[in-house]
C-alpha cells in the first residue's frame, strides 16, 4: 500500500524514552501530511523498554488495525530486532533515502524503523517521506518476500 497524500493509509508508531523526541516530531509531520496515525507510547523521556513497544506496533498491524508501523529508539536496532520476530512484518532499519526506497520497493517494508539518536530532524523526516511514497514493486521481488514466512 502506497502512503501518499490523501490515502487511507493509518500508521502506527511506538518509541522507547530515546526515540521519543523523535517520535513526536514525525507523528506532527505525518499529520501535516493527512496521514492518519494512531501513537501507541511511550508518552515521556522515562526510561521504557521498547520491546514492549515494538510489540504493540506489530500487533496493531498484525491486527488490521493499522496498514503500517514506524518504530523509534535510540539506534533503531532493537526495535528492527524485535519487529523482525513477528511472522508478516518486515520492518526496515534505515538511515538514508536509498534504503527506506529500497526497503518498500524490493522488501515491502511494513515497519519503518528509526535511530533517534542517530538522526537528524530534517533527514528523518525525509527517510520517512520516500518510506510512505515509494510502492512496492513485486515482480522478481515478490517470491522473495514470500519467503520471509516460510
């Protein structure tokens, strides 16, 4: 599902304390955007433990409750390890534009992960942006993606 602009597309997003920052400022540029999101904690900087978090996030998408979730840390990588235990979701760990384009177009990532004290404002911003604007392309990659449940 493409999460362009005016779509029905709703998003999901959880962070521990060190993604928290973070996290509210791209559930405001999400917003901004029309993008519907549902924030499932942390709501502070106290220290949480994101497995929880990451749990929720999955769950909600595993539901249909949500058609894609973004997860923030400190580094993005126990949250990506986490998400990753989850039979259908493929959350994607990314730190520029290749890879969140790369990530939908040939992962079909569901769960966009983020490193909050590993980026910048403006480019985490961006990530996001090709992240929700970037289709899935299938074809060749398709029995790839199969194959992440098997």
């Amino acid at each position: 599902m493409n999460c362009s602009e005016g779509c029905d597309c709703k998003i999901a997003l959880a962070s521990d304390h060190a993604g928290f920052g973070l996290k509210e400022i791209i559930k405001e540029h999400l917003s901004v955007r029309g993008v519907t999101t549902v924030d499932l904690g942390t709501d502070s900087t106290q220290s949480v433990d994101y497995p929880d978090f990451a749990r929720k996030v999955c769950e909600s998408i595993l539901a249909g409750s949500s058609n894609r979730g973004i997860l923030l840390c400190g580094t993005g990588l126990g949250m990506s390890m986490m998400a990753n235990r989850y039979k259908g979701i493929r959350g994607a760990l990314c730190h520029d534009h290749f890879t969140a384009r790369a990530a939908r177009s040939h992962n079909d990532s569901n769960v966009l992960v983020l490193g909050g004290r590993i980026l910048g404002i403006d480019l985490a911003k961006d990530i996001v942006d090709t992240w929700l604007d970037t289709p899935f392309e299938g074809g060749r990659h398709e029995g790839r993606v199969m194959k992440f449940d098997e």
